[in-house]
C-alpha cells in the first residue's frame, strides 16, 4: 500500500479543535488497530497537541518546517492563540 493513500485530509473544519473532532469521527473504530499521526506546522505542534489530549485523542505528530519569511508573524500569532487556549480552557 503506497504512502500517499494512507493520507487522509480533513478539510471542512475551520479551527484546529475543529480539525480534532472532525477527524477523529473519520478515523474512529480504527485507533484500535492502527497509529493517526496528525502533521502541522512546527510552531503549531505544540498548541495542537494540546488541543489533541483534551479531547482525549493519542495521536502521534509529524511537524512541518514554517518558510523562514513567515517564522516571525507565525510564532506571534500562535503565541496569541496558546495564551487564548490557557485563558479560556480550549
């Protein structure tokens, strides 16, 4: 079986909780029997990570490299967004 048709996409959600509860709906009955390895930016690994094990979910990551242009504005924003998650609890 190739690569490529391991890949499942989830692309109606418009945040990353989200993303964790629509795609949790896709893989479920195989958790048991397979790993789900969710793949995002490095600076969003660690806030959707997060947001993984409060819904309860074991998945595995794989992190992206963010383009050294876009390294500050995305680390400001998800800094923002991780404090937003602190202060509201999701």
């Amino acid at each position: 079986e190739k690569a490529e048709s391991k890949i499942i996409k989830e692309s109606a959600s418009t945040s990353t909780t989200e993303n964790f509860s629509f795609s949790n709906d896709i893989v479920k009955g195989e958790l048991e029997t397979k790993k789900v390895c969710f793949i995002t930016n490095d600076f969003h690994i660690y806030r959707a990570n997060s947001l993984a094990k409060l819904q309860n979910m074991k998945f595995t990551h794989l992190s992206a490299k963010t383009p050294l242009h876009s390294v500050i504005p995305s680390y400001l924003r998800e800094t923002l967004a991780l404090g937003q998650m602190i202060l509201l609890n999701k």
